[in-house]
C-alpha cells in the first residue's frame, strides 16, 4: 500500500525527523536500529537503501527516520518520499 507524507515534524535529535503519514504503516511498533535488523522487512530495506539512514521507526500513521551526522535531509526525505509512495 502507498503512503503520502501529509506532513515532517522535527525531533529534539536534530538527525532524527518524524514523518506523518495518510493512513496507518505498521499497528504495533517496528524499530530496525540498523540495515542488518530491517533487511527482511518491506518497508525498512528499502528506507535503509537510502544513503545516510541508520535507524527506522515504523508505528501507526509515521515513520521516524534517524541519518548519520553527516548526511542532509535536503537529499533523505525526497527518498523517503519515493519509497513510501511506491509501496
């Protein structure tokens, strides 16, 4: 099922970013904290092909996605965007 971000919303950790989506992702929570634990998941693979993710929250209507330090949301999020549009 796709999924459209309705809206980000910053976190007290300036590399986390929580984003809100349409309709609900995952009932219960799902917590990948590197690419080894999300490889098997769906969603969490794909997220974690972007360059620079390292942790992904999946819970309800938002995924929490955590970057390296050195990594730009300016070049996450329009990935983060493709991904959960697409699947």
């Amino acid at each position: 099922m796709p999924w459209k971000v309705t809206e980000t919303q910053p976190t007290p950790n300036p590399n986390a970013l929580k984003y809100l989506l349409d309709a609900p992702i995952s009932v219960s929570p799902a917590s990948f904290f590197n690419a080894d634990a999300g490889k098997d998941h769906p969603i969490a693979s794909h997220l974690f092909a972007i360059e620079g993710v390292t942790s992904v929250l999946l819970l309800n209507d938002f995924v929490t996605i955590n970057k390296a330090p050195t990594a730009a949301w300016k070049a996450i999020t329009p990935a983060v965007l493709k991904v959960l549009a697409s699947a």
